[in-house]
C-alpha cells in the first residue's frame, strides 16, 4: 500500500490532478472551495476523467450508487447538503486508504459541514482556487487580443474563470482591436444565475448595484431584516461569485444586473434606498442618478411612484447643483411632476448649465406662484438672466426686490454700470449694515461691487485688489454658485482698461481652472483671454482660444457675450488687414450693437467697434452708443481708467476717417490723464506721436519712445502700427530704416499666415519637384500676396514700405523665371501652397 498522504503545502488545480494520474491508488482526502465561477465543477470533472484513466471506479455527484465502494468519491456542491448526507461523507473521510475531494462555496457552511472539512484539513491543506492571471485570459481570448484588451477583461471580470470564458464567447466573432467593450452576448448566462437566487439575496445585489453599498442598516430597512440576517445575505453574496470580498460588485455583474434586473424592481429598490437614505440624513444622488438613463424613464415619470418621493428627487437636485446643473434640472423637474413646488431651484439650475432662455421662463413661474422665498430666489435669477443679457438696469430693480444675499452687491455692480453712482454707494453702506450673516457668495459680490466703485472713484490697483480678493474668495464654489458676473471676468476688463494684460490673464486663467461660474461663464472667460492675445498681436492664437459653438449645444449665448465676440471677430479681422472678413463680421457686430445699451462694461466692446466703423466707412453706426458713452462716463465722473482706453480708440478711429479735428480732441484727452497711469501715459505720448506722423512731421525718437511704452504695456499691436506706418510716411530714408527697425523689434512672434515656423527652411519643393530657393521674407511676402492683400496691405502687414513689397515681388518673379501676373501666381501657388481659388492679383 502507498504511504498516506501527510499534510504539505498547498496544491494547485493542475498540481492535484498531476497526483492523481501518477498514483492513482494513493490516499487522497481534501476539500476544494472557492465562489461560484472559480472552476470548481470543472476540477472535479477533470479528476473524474483522471481517474477513470487510470482504472478508478469514480462516484460522482452525491449521493451516488455504490459511493461507499467507489475508489474515487467527487463530492461538488456540498454546502447545499443536508446534516445526514455530510455525516455520512464524513464517516467515508474517517477511513486511512479513503480517496475524496469535496467542493463546495464558502456558504452557507453548516456545523456538519464545518465538520467535514475540518477532518479533510487534517490529512490536506484545502485547494483554494484563485482568479486567473494575465496570460491564462490571454489564452482564453481570440488570438489578436491586445494587452489593452487583457487588462479590460481582467478588470471587468476580476478574473474570475467562469466570467472570462463568458467574455471570451462573446468576444470571439468580434474584433478585438475595436475599443475594449463588454458584449451582450456575454451577459445573457446572468439571467440563469439571477433567476435561480433567492429574493432575498437578488434584492440585496440590487441594491449594492444601486450604489447602497453593504450599508446593514440601510438594506435591513429595505428587507425588513436585522443587521445580522444582511450579514448573512452578504455572505451569500459573495459565495456567489458576483459580490467581490469589499462588498462592491464584480463590474461584470454589476452590467449583467443593471441590463437583466427587473426595471421595475430597479426602480423600487432605488426608491425605497433613497426614502431611508433620505431620512436618515445621508445621500440620495447615487441612488437616484441611474434611474435617469432607464429605458422609457421610468423613474422620472410624474408621479410615477407617489408623490411620496417628491422630496428625494428635490433632495438629489440639491447635491447634483455643484457638479452637475442640468443634472439637477432634471431632478427639480422630477421633483414637481412628484408635487413638489421647485420652479425656483429648477430655474437657478437650468441658469447654470447655460440656458437663460428656459431659465427666465422657470424664473417668471416661480415670481408668480411661489412661497416668499421661491419669489426672492426666482428674483434673483431673473435678475442675473438680465445682467447676462446686457440689461443691467433692468436687472437693478429685481435685486432691489430679492433678498438674495448677493442681491445687493450685484445691484450696486449694476448702478455703476449705468452710471448710477450715488445709489450704487447707498446700496453699498445699506448692505453693509445688514444684520444677516455674511456668505462666501455675498461677500464675494460686496468684494466685486467694491473693486468696481474703486475702478471709478480710486485708483486701478484698489480695484483689482477687491476683485483679485473676490476671485479667491469664490473659487471653491467652482461651478456651483450662479453670478451675475465673476470677479475674474470684471477684474480682467479693468486690468486690460489698464493694460494689466498679465494681470487679466492670471485671473482668468485661475477662474478656467476652478470652473467659476460653470458653463455660464466659461465663454465670457474665453472670449477675454481671447481679446488680452488679440491685444498682445497674437491674433492666430486669439482665433483659436475663442468659444466656437458645439455640435447639438442648445446653451444660449448670453447678449454681452455675443457682442464681447462680434467685437473680438472685427477687431482680429482688422488687424489681419482682412477687409473682407471684417466686411462679413459687421452686420452681425452690428446687430449685436443695437440690442445692447451701453453700459460701463460694454465699452470695451464698443470701442473695438468703432474703429472697425471707421475702418468700413459706417461710423454712424456708433454714433449714438458714443453719445451715450459719454454721458455714462459724465455722470461716473470721467474715471481716467475707463474714459481712455475709448479717447484711444476713437483716436484711430479719426485717424483712419482722416477726422483730423477729432484726432486733436482725443488726444487732448489723452494728455490731460496722462499721469493718472502708465497705459494713459503710454497712449498720450502715443498720441502726440500719431499727430506727428500725421502732420508729415515725423521725428523718429519720440515716435520710438512711444511705441516702446505701447509694446512695454504688451500692446505690440499697437506699438508696432504706430512705427510701422511712422516708417511708411516719412521721406526720411535713414529715419524709415530706423522705425522700420522698432516695429520688427516690438514685434510679437510670427502669427503671419503663410510664414514660415520660426527656424523652418526657407527652401521649398515645388509640385514638380524642383528647389527653389526664396528668402524667409520672400516667402512671407509671396504667401500674403496669394492671400489677396494688396502692396500696402503686405506692406502694413509686415511692417516694411509698399516699394519694398514691389521690389520683394519683382526679384521673386525674376528668379521663377515668370513673364505675367498669372504665371507668378501659378508657380507661387504650387511653390508654396495658397488659396485654391485663383485671385486676382496684388494691387499696389
């Protein structure tokens, strides 16, 4: 007889039917265990066929006929067998020469069967079986599996060997170099295995998949069980294979119940979870969340479950506001189909996510049909929506009415902007002295309405100082906080009235990054980073930091916004010399312009506006705002720090009417706020120059002197016009070359369409494959010339003379070897890429 088998190490699966075959007749009593799917009842079949081979006579299931004589006994399920049927296996343990593996689940275990297996554990340590390894579900997987395929499986099948074969069917007539999905197919067997669970135990994986986790108290409410019997049911869980030992589902599982659980029972589950989880205080989004991606909607139809959850959906909007607004609608909107009165909250959510339009509407009911304090929230909305929609005055008098604790704030904001300055500082004491306890909302907007009052009545470095001290203070509430306007947004309009381009930037880049204000005023922020890279002669990158429109976005563009952009848009047109764009850009800019009134922070906007007006022969289209532009600025007091960025712009505005009178008036202005800051300092000089330049008495050094202070301020745009065309007018040859000098040095990097990268080749292949071989500048001057511009155009554009440009274009033409206009522009063309639509040609 073999020696009996002495208690060793484990063995693995492979390494306990390697015993088998090589001694068949050998003692072998051991157990198996392991959740269902770990391969149990395959092993057991496996040794089965082993020792059959081998000459066995093998019993299997149990109980069996002739089990007791049988020289192989395979016992699988044996957590499902009753007290006598155990005693008798384990009466068949007890004897030496005994050959028996017994397989069963890690529960329920019965005191027989604790009983069995601690006998088995003294002649052999279980075999345990474990998840399969990388490379053994590479092996069960089509051939062309990536690693990334392998690691999607492993994750979502925690390895487990009867859900890897099943992703695996499922995978076989796909291809597996498609982005790694589970396929339906692979979650049909999961109706078998939830159908053949007890109530009990499906209702409670129904709950951990509706995110109640393994919460006792939670789902003994749900059950109405003990604490101990959900322990017991969690047991029962994970002897099933689907509840991982953390009490989270295996991922597969999780799909398999969400797609193959009754909706209806879903439904309730949730429900009922978010009821308890509701009134003791806890959250109720998770439970709630899901039910808005259910088939037909279920569980946000009106009144589809009793108006008894009116509260829950209520309670979950509240928790989605921070993160997610439109998420939160919808719970609102659930809410009051449940009967619950949520006009208010649904408005200030849907303001949020972007849609003012449907906004106001909510807004409007809540003013009509709601509490006292419905009505103050639904005010404040409204209020905001107005502000958006560049109506500040109108917004006044609905923050008057609210009692919205940043209502005050924000109303002395709107008196500023429309000149009201004495009621803009009663508001300001008033809310000071108010008894309410201060928030980071309400002492956020007092902050903001402070750094405006300075921006009018002290100095740019107080106003910034608030609005600086605002932005900090508001960006923890990321996007959860519904504003009038953000203290990053006001803040940078007044650092660029102040050329504190660096300052705007840091701003709002801080505010793009915390998400202050949320989807409401991200395009605001855009549209200004866009407009500070604009203004440093960046246009290029200014085109491309602008908002665009998404495919299928229905959020509605608030008016101060779409007008912010019709500006941006005419302001890069002109400094691109694109007059055709421009043309195309102004009837919307317009537009934009007469449904705007003019407010203290729409005079960036329309300055841009006016010398685009100019520019295009229509300034009386202005007209009227500059009127009333100046009658804002009268009643504030003529704050240098907003009255000179317009003086400026007007300034060029005369200068390209040719208005010389108003060319003297403006840049009188200028002088006389010459000390007020270094932009006003910087812009008189500059104007003082522009006089010069126009007289015909053009002296190089102040002109220098002037445009250095532009290009100090990062105004190179400016900067490098004033010396570029200082250049281009003087007969001076040597006072040219000096300026002409200036303006390459103050110029930003290139942003030329059609130039070449910075340390790019300047040797280009033509279609046909011969080298030519043009200068960098050549080749600057031959691609905006294919782009249309005319010599002085190019000439402007690059800041050289218009008989350069010529002279460029005539070596250019010699070296092609071309007779006419249109072979030059053929070659040039091919040479160098171009518009595909032939053009006419440059004109001097």
């Amino acid at each position: 007889m073999s020696a009996p088998v002495l208690p060793d190490p484990m063995l693995s699966p492979s390494a306990l039917v390697s015993r088998l075959t090589s001694d068949p007749r050998a003692p072998l009593r051991l157990s198996v265990g392991a959740p269902g799917g770990y391969g149990k009842t395959t092993l057991l079949r496996e040794l089965e066929r082993a020792g059959r081979r081998a000459g066995l006579t093998v019993a299997t299931p149990w109980p069996a006929a002739g089990a007791a004589d049988a020289d192989l006994l395979l016992v699988d399920d044996a957590h499902l067998l009753d007290e006598d049927r155990l005693a008798e296996i384990s009466r068949l343990a007890e004897r030496p020469e005994a050959r028996l593996v017994v397989a069963h689940r890690p529960w329920p275990r019965s005191a027989a069967l604790l009983r069995l297996l601690d006998l088995l554990r003294r002649t052999h340590p279980p075999v345990t079986l474990t998840p399969l390894g990388a490379d053994q579900i590479r092996a069960l997987l089509p051939p062309s599996s990536t690693p990334e395929l392998v690691a999607f499986v492993a994750a979502q099948t925690h390895g487990i060997p009867r859900y890897v074969e099943r992703v695996a069917a499922g995978l076989s007539a796909a291809d597996p170099a498609l982005p790694p999905r589970v396929p339906a197919a692979s979650l049909a067997p999961f109706a078998a295995d939830l159908d053949e669970l007890p109530a009990a135990l499906r209702t409670l994986l129904l709950a951990v998949e509706a995110g109640a986790g393994l919460s006792y108290d939670l789902i003994a409410a749900l059950l109405g069980q003990d604490a101990d019997r959900v322990a017991d049911l969690a047991d029962a869980g994970r002897a099933t294979g689907m509840l991982a030992v953390d009490g989270t589902l295996v991922p597969l599982a999780r799909l398999a119940i969400a797609a193959l659980g009754p909706i209806a029972q879903r439904i309730d589950v949730r429900q009922r979870l978010a009821a308890s989880q509701l009134a003791r205080g806890g959250p109720v989004l998770p439970l709630v969340r899901p039910l808005l991606g259910t088939a037909s909607g279920v569980g946000l139809v009106p009144g589809a479950a009793g108006n008894d959850l009116g509260p829950v959906y209520e309670a979950a909007g509240e928790e989605a506001l921070g993160d997610d607004p439109a998420l939160a609608a919808q719970l609102f909107a659930a809410a009051a189909g449940a009967g619950r009165t949520t006009a208010a909250r649904r408005a200030l959510a849907t303001a949020l996510s972007g849609d003012l339009d449907l906004a106001s509407r909510l807004a409007d009911q809540a003013l009509v049909a709601g509490t006292t304090d419905q009505r103050s929230e639904a005010a404040y909305v409204s209020a905001v929506v107005l502000t958006h929609r560049g109506q500040p005055a109108q917004a006044v008098a609905l923050y008057d009415w609210s009692r919205h604790g940043a209502a005050p704030g924000f109303g002395a904001i709107g008196l500023l902007a429309t000149g009201r300055l004495a009621d803009a500082q009663q508001r300001m004491a008033a809310a000071g002295a108010s008894p309410e306890p201060p928030t980071s909302l309400s002492a956020t907007a007092s902050l903001m309405a402070r750094g405006v009052h300075d921006s009018v009545t002290a100095s740019p470095t107080a106003a910034l100082s608030a609005l600086v001290q605002a932005s900090a203070l508001i960006e923890p509430a990321g996007q959860g906080v519904l504003l009038a306007d953000s203290p990053a947004a006001l803040g940078a309009i007044i650092a660029v009235q102040g050329a504190e381009l660096d300052t705007a930037d840091m701003l709002l880049s801080r505010a793009a990054r915390s998400g202050t204000g949320g989807a409401l005023l991200q395009p605001r922020h855009r549209l200004l980073q866009a407009w500070i890279l604009m203004l440093r002669g960046r246009p290029v990158a200014a085109e491309q930091h602008a908002p665009a429109a998404e495919a299928g976005d229905t959020t509605v563009r608030s008016g101060r916004d779409v007008l912010l952009e019709a500006a941006l848009r005419a302001g890069l047109a002109r400094r691109n010399s694109d007059l055709v764009a421009l043309r195309a850009t102004w009837p919307d800019a317009c537009q934009a312009l007469i449904g705007h009134p003019v407010d203290l922070f729409g005079l960036l906007p329309l300055a841009e506006l006016t010398v685009a007006a100019a520019r295009l022969g229509e300034r009386h289209r202005v007209a009227d705002h500059l009127a009333q532009a100046d009658q804002l600025l009268s009643s504030l007091g003529d704050p240098p720090l907003w009255s000179t960025p317009l003086h400026w712009s007007r300034l060029h505005a005369a200068i390209l009417a040719e208005d010389h009178a108003s060319v003297e008036r403006h840049a009188e202005a200028l002088d006389r706020n010459r000390d007020f800051s270094p932009y006003a300092g910087a812009t008189a000089a500059a104007a003082a120059a522009w006089r010069q330049v126009l007289a015909g008495r053009i002296e190089p050094e102040p002109v220098i002197d002037a445009a250095r202070r532009l290009g100090a301020l990062g105004l190179t745009w400016d900067a490098t016009r004033l010396a570029g065309q200082a250049a281009i007018r003087t007969p001076d040859r040597k006072a040219m070359t000096v300026l002409l000098d200036c303006a390459r040095t103050l110029q930003a990097p290139a942003e030329v369409r059609g130039a070449p990268e910075p340390g790019a080749p300047a040797r280009t292949r033509s279609a046909d494959g011969g080298q030519h071989l043009l200068s960098e500048r050549e080749h600057e001057v031959a691609a905006l010339v294919l782009e249309g511009l005319t010599y002085k155009q190019v000439a402007e554009r690059l800041y050289l003379s218009a008989k350069t440009v010529e002279h460029h274009m005539a070596r250019i033409r010699q070296r092609l070897g071309c007779t006419d206009r249109q072979e030059l522009l053929s070659r040039l063309r091919s040479l160098i890429g171009g518009a595909s639509e032939p053009v006419s040609g440059a004109r001097r």
